[in-house]
C-alpha cells in the first residue's frame, strides 16, 4: 500500500523508463544511410523494375506474342508487333507505363520466352509522368536482379549523384554489410 | 563620480546585451541537440545531412521559418496576436538578469532575486494565452486556458519548492543561496539531507511551467492540432519555439542555482576552475535532463496532471516547508 503510494508519488514508472532510453542512447544507429552513403541491394526474388531479356546472340527473346500484355491485370503493357527479316515476330512498340503496374509478376510468369523479366530497380522517381513510361529501349537498359548470394540483401556503400543525367545513386562497391 | 557613473551604466548594458544574446543564441545549437538526442534514444542518428552531422540544421531550419509567410487568421486580434509570441519569450529573457552565473558575472544581484524570478517567470504564461485567446481558434483557445490552468496549479508547487530553499539559505538573495551551498556536493540542496524533495517538486513544476513533455497539454498535438499555437506560422511561430527554449534553459539555470550549488565546485580540489564552468556544466545536465524526459515519457492526461499537481506536488511541498522548518528553526 505505502509503497504503492511512494511509487505513485515518487514516479517511478517514469523513472524506470528513463533508465531503458538512456541505455538506448548508446546502441549503434540501425538507419541505412540511404541515398548519401548507402544503398539497399535486393534479394534475387525481389519484384523491381522490369527489363527485357536477350539471348547470347544479343538477339531479343520477346516474340511479341502479347501474353505478357493480355495477363497484365492493370493494362501496363502496350505491344505492336512486325515480321523481321528472318522471319521471326518482334515487338516494334513495347511499352509499360510503370506507375499503373502492381508489380503482381503475372506477366514475368505468362511469358513463354523469358523475355520480361524483374529486376533489381526501385528507383524512378521522376519529374514527369512520361519518365515511368518505359520503352523498349529502357526496357533493355534496367539492371537485373543480383543472384550473388554474398551480394543480395547486403547494404552496400554507395554515391549520391545529380549530374546531367539525372539523380541515382550508384554502389562504389567499398563495402558491404547485412544490415542484421 | 561621473566617469564612474558611465562605466556602471556601460556595464549593465553590456552585461544585459550579453544576456539577450545567449538567450537568443542558444535555442539554435539546443535544437539540434534535442533531434540528436531524440534520434539516438530512437536508435537512429537524427539530423545527418547539413553540415558535419547535420550541425547546420537549425540554421536551414530557421533560415525556413524566415521565408514562411506569416499569416494572420481571420477575426484574429491583430495586436494581441502580434504582440502574443514576444510576451512569451521575454520574461525568460528577464529571469536570466537575476541569475549568478558566477560570483562575478551577473546583470543584477537583487536582495529579492528569487522573488523576481518567480514573478517574472509566471508572465510568461500571459503570452501563451494571449496567442491563445487572440487566434480566434476553438483549438488555440483551449490551448491557452489549459496553460492558464496548468500555471495556476504548478506555480503553487514550485513556490513552495523555493520556500525550502530559501529557509535553508535564510535569505532571498541568488548569491546568498549559492553560498550557503558552498564546500563541495555534500551542502548541496540536492542532498537528501538538504532539500531533495523541493528538487523534485521543483523539478516536476519546472516542466510544467516550460510546458514541456510530459505536460505539454497546452500544445497536446492528439487532441487540440498544436494547442496555442495552432495559427501561428513563420517567424512568430518560430518565436514561440524559442520561449519554449528559453524557459527551459532558465528554468535549468535556475534549478541550478536553487539546488545544485550554481557556480561553487562539486569537491574542494577543483575549486580552481572558474565558477561560470561549473554553472554551464550544471545547467547543461538539467536542460539534458528536459531533452532526455522529452523522448522517455508520454504526455499526462489533462486530469492526472491536475491530480499530481494538488493531491500530490502541494501536500508534499507543504510538508517538506514544515520539516525544513522544524530543523532550520532556531530556538
Ligand atoms: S514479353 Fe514475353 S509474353 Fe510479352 S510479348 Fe514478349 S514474349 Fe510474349
Ligand atoms: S507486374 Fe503485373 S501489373 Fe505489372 S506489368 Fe506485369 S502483369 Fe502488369
């Protein structure tokens, strides 16, 4: 009773959680430093920005045979295909306007050449809606995804930078660390 | 006669300028401080990215506040409202005119000094209704008549803290309450011997007068948008940030002076360091101590800060008067 009183008087609760911040205060800093030093490198199952697979030749795996934009629940993906001159069906227009995807991986899952695939990319912002509208060009462009296991789902060291191509921020590959 | 006139007259007004511009100065470093604090007791680093660890902070952050347009609502009463955030931030201002620093450096050494103390520092709570009452805002109204509530119910207690104090110094003169603390830590106020429970209620009324967390009811973010200050943007707003600084440092220097023996040293071998390092040591602890209770505590409900206030802060404070009493007493 007495001592209820006194602890009620004398806050003692309050005072037992000072003690847990103050301890707090020495822990090491969990925040990744993201995007001046560091960066997040995702896992080989991660569903990031799309990219265009080709095969050893260089030649594009796509067939345009329009699956992938038939699948695709949120009508991402807009195709016009052509006849090459080995005979084969490509894709002339190949278009994903990225902001209405939900990254949901049914047209990855669809397509019967491997041709579209996820990749690594989860940066694009940018200042104008046309910027997330990739083509086929892009497409081609974006890094796929890291299948070193030493590499994936580590923080690697990275640099911020905003130069005339735009802002990204890019590994210097320094060091790397598994954030648990 | 004359000359020496025109010196005491240079000196007072020094001494007055240099007052101003700590309290003006401090707030700015106190802030970055603070988010510093706050990140790493939340195990992440706070501010990083102006300057060498984000040093440079408060000063975006000002050079921000600078550039908000300052808005005055509809209906509002343009004087008061205008005149609201300086009637808070100056009495704090004035309370450091009677804070010894060190047995030299003062503004002023008045016979009455924690009496002034006290009085100017419950002027303060005027701006904070002042703004509240002058945005013509149910939020900012309420704001303000829970800071009017809360002064009227912690002052009581934190008189009665100082009550202690001065019985134990016999004397309300600033100087006159650090020399009796005088000869190491052991004749400290704080001392369980001396006046530790007026430390603690002084220290409890203390956060209720800077409205700082755990009794911020009067800014209570949850229920009342930002309390008083909820119209208020730009360069007033940041103004009322800066009283709430500004109260906290006086009220650390003051807890300083009344408790932790101001500006005499801890133990009798290191009385060679000047005084004024000992006073900034000491109050930066207490204000440490604000910022670290800042981040631990969650905000009282407004019945239980009334509860702890008078069923508990004023019995205690009477009964600590009365026991100072029986053995002050001399028979
Ligand atoms: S990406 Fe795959 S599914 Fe889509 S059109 Fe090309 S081959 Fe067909
Ligand atoms: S991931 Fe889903 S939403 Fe995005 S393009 Fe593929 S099918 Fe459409």
């Amino acid at each position: 009773m007495l001592k209820d009183f006194l602890k009620t008087v004398f806050l003692w609760d309050l005072v037992q959680g000072m003690r847990l911040t103050f301890r707090y205060q020495f822990k090491k800093v969990v925040t990744m430093h993201y995007p001046d030093k560091e960066k997040w490198v995702p896992y080989d199952r991660f569903r990031g920005l799309h990219y265009q697979a080709v095969d050893e030749e260089g030649e594009l795996k796509c067939v345009a045979c329009e699956l992938c934009a038939r699948i695709c629940p949120a009508g991402v993906i807009t195709i016009e295909a052509y006849e090459d001159d080995k005979g084969v069906r490509r894709p002339s227009v190949y278009e994903m306007d990225l902001h209405r995807c939900a990254y949901c991986g049914l047209c990855v899952e669809v397509c019967p050449e491997d041709a579209i695939n996820h990749g690594a990319g989860y940066e694009f912002a940018g200042f104008d809606r046309a910027d997330a509208v990739m083509s086929l060009e892009k497409l081609l462009k974006n890094k796929p995804n890291e299948t070193d296991p030493e590499k994936m789902g580590t923080v690697a060291s990275a640099r911020f930078i905003r130069d005339k191509d735009g802002i990204r921020v890019e590994e210097d590959g320094k060091k790397r660390y598994r954030w648990w | 006669m004359e000359a020496l006139l025109a010196s005491d007259i240079f000196w007072v007004v020094f001494k007055s300028f240099l007052a101003v511009a700590i309290i003006f100065g401090l707030p700015l470093p106190f802030t970055w401080l603070e988010r510093k604090i706050a990140g790493h007791i939340q195990v992440r680093p706070g501010p990083m990215r102006v300057g060498f660890h984000g040093v440079l902070q408060p000063i975006a952050d000002g050079l921000k506040l600078f550039l908000k347009e300052d808005i005055i609502p509809t209906g509002a009463d343009k004087f008061l409202f205008k005149a609201a955030p300086f009637m808070a931030l100056i009495p704090y201002i004035a309370i450091f005119v009677a804070i010894p620093m060190s047995d030299e450096a003062y503004v002023s050494n008045m016979d009455i000094g924690v009496l002034y103390v006290l009085a100017i520092g419950g002027l303060s709570i005027y701006g904070i209704i002042m703004g509240g009452w002058a945005s013509n805002s149910k939020y900012a109204l309420l704001g303000g008549l829970r800071a009017a509530a809360q002064m009227i119910s912690y002052e009581v207690a934190m008189g009665f803290a100082v009550i202690g104090v001065i019985m134990m110094a016999q004397s309300l003169n600033m100087q006159d309450i650090v020399l009796a603390q005088q000869g190491g830590f052991l004749n400290w106020n704080i001392m369980p011997h001396k006046q530790l429970i007026a430390f603690f209620i002084f220290m409890v009324a203390g956060f209720a007068e800077a409205n700082r967390i755990p009794f911020d009811i009067p800014e209570g973010e949850g229920e009342l948008g930002a309390g008083f200050h909820t119209e208020y943007s730009g360069m007033r707003f940041a103004l009322f940030a800066l009283a709430e600084y500004a109260a906290m440092i006086s009220i650390s220097a003051l807890a300083a002076v009344l408790f932790l023996g101001g500006w005499t040293s801890p133990v009798g071998f290191l009385d060679f360091v000047p005084g004024i390092v000992w006073f900034v040591l000491k109050t930066l602890f207490m204000v440490y101590l604000f910022m670290w209770t800042r981040f631990t505590w969650p905000r009282y409900r407004y019945d239980q800060l009334m509860t702890l206030g008078w069923k508990f802060l004023i019995p205690l404070g009477v009964a600590n008067v009365l026991i100072t009493g029986l053995f002050v007493i001399d028979f």
